[in-house]
C-alpha cells in the first residue's frame, strides 16, 4: 500500500478529469472598493516598515 494519496495515473497531463464540469458560477472581476483599496495600501506600508526595521537592526 502506498503512502501517496493518489497514483500518478492521476495527476499531470494525462490525469483524470470529471466527466461534468462544477456546477459553480464563475468568479467575475468587480471593481474595488475604497475600503479594500486602504487595507491593501496598509498592509503595504505594514511589510515596507517591517522589511526596513529588520534590514536596519540586521545591518548595523
């Protein structure tokens, strides 16, 4: 018995494929909202402070 979860069989080009597609509606871009757009430029300016914050104490 195998440890892998699946055989190679079936993954890569040749692998199995569902017969039906999902029954899922696809994902639609919309436009982004000012609420997202400032945590996004948050998180930004987050990682930029912490990435100089390492690079300043690791430096000197």
């Amino acid at each position: 018995m195998s440890d892998w979860k699946y055989d190679t069989d079936e993954v890569g080009e040749d692998g199995y494929e569902p017969e039906e597609p999902d029954d899922l509606d696809p994902i639609e871009p919309g436009s982004p909202t000012m609420e997202n757009a400032f945590f996004v430029a948050l998180g930004v300016a987050s990682m930029l402070f912490v990435f100089a914050r390492v690079i300043l104490l690791a430096g000197g």
